[in-house]
C-alpha cells in the first residue's frame, strides 16, 4: 500500500509540475502576440496620375501617392515601378535625404515624377524601410480613375494646360485646332484656377 500511495503522489506532483510549465509558457507567448496584434504595418491607399488623371506616354507626369500610417511613426523611400517602353519594369524614388515621414493613422501624400512607357501598363507602388518593404501595392488601368485604379496614357492625343483664374478661350481654341482625320478626340484640356495653383487642390479636366 505505500509503494502504490507514492506512486499517485508522485504522479499528482508530474502532472501539477506539467500544468505550472503550460502556465509560464502561455505567460511568456502572451506578451508577443499581444504585442503582434498591436503593431501594425502602414499602407498604400491610393495614387493619382497626371493633370486631373491624365497624362502622355513617353513624358514624365506627376503621380501623387497616398500612404496611412499604421501603428508607429516611420521614416523612408517611396518608390515607383513601371514599365518602359519595351516592358522592362524601371524605378523612380524619392531622395535619400528627403524621406517620407508618416504619422500613426494619418495620411501623407507623396509626390514622385514617372515615366510610363506603355498604354496600359501596371504601376507598382513601395514603401521601404532600411532597406526593407513595409508597404507595396500594384494599381492597374481603368475606364474610370478611383482610389485603386488609374486612366490609360494618351498616346496620340495633344494636351494643352492653361493657367489662369478663367478659361481664357482654350477649349474653345482646342476644338477649332482638331485635326480632320478622325482618330477620336485629339485634345484634351485643362483650366488650373490660380487658387487651385496657390492650394493644390484637385484640377478640372474638361475635353472638347
């Protein structure tokens, strides 16, 4: 009877020394996962291309790119990746000394010069860290330019950009300069009030 009383106290005192490491374990994985689900990446929430989403393949046009920040402030490049003119995909960043600065859950807008070298080409946009990538989405072309989504190039089409505080005759003078052969509307243009040029706010298109 003793030999076998030992034996259950020696099983009782296994299975309490089992469940004591289960418990400092799980006390010890906790603080990570905890800490996984707090710290949260930024991300890439949409691009705009061009004047008033518009722009000619084969010349370099501005594309704004927006970034929200995640959990923590950060510091470093925004790259873009677009096709040349043969498809070879080529790289334009910002200066290493003047790297985009995020805020946790704000917003930044980034300005880059780009040039796209096919129609309809994808853009891929990048967020880099020392080195590495934090943030990276692929936008492609559309009939209408959104948040994920941009316009095609204008290959043959003119484009004409007037600043001014009014329309100063340039959609007439763009219809009245239209070439006759018929290969869809040649002209497209664009009235940049001078308070949108003092603001930055959003430019009108219009096309005759």
């Amino acid at each position: 009877m003793k030999i076998i009383v030992n034996c259950k106290l020696k099983i009782e005192n296994c299975k309490f020394a089992i469940c004591n490491i289960i418990i400092l374990v799980a006390g010890v994985a906790q603080p990570d996962a905890v800490f996984a689900q707090q710290v949260a990446p930024p991300e890439i929430v949409a691009v705009r291309v061009g004047l008033a989403d518009r722009y000619k393949v084969g010349l370099w046009t501005q594309v704004e790119v927006t970034l929200r920040g995640g959990s923590e402030a950060l510091a470093g490049e925004v790259s873009l990746v677009v096709p040349d003119g043969d498809g070879v995909p080529s790289r334009m960043s910002t200066p290493p000394n003047q790297p985009c600065r995020i805020s946790p859950g704000r917003e930044t807008t980034v300005r880059l010069l780009c040039r796209f070298g096919r129609v309809s080409g994808p853009l891929t946009a990048e967020f880099r860290v020392g080195g590495r990538v934090v943030a990276r989405r692929t936008f492609d072309v559309a009939s209408q330019a959104d948040a994920e989504h941009f316009l095609p190039g204008l290959e043959f089409q003119n484009l004409i950009v007037a600043v001014g505080v009014s329309a100063l005759g340039i959609e007439e003078a763009g219809s009245s300069a239209a070439p006759s052969r018929n290969i869809g509307p040649p002209w497209h243009t664009w009235r940049i009030s001078t308070a949108c040029r003092r603001t930055g706010a959003a430019m009108k298109a219009s096309t005759p």
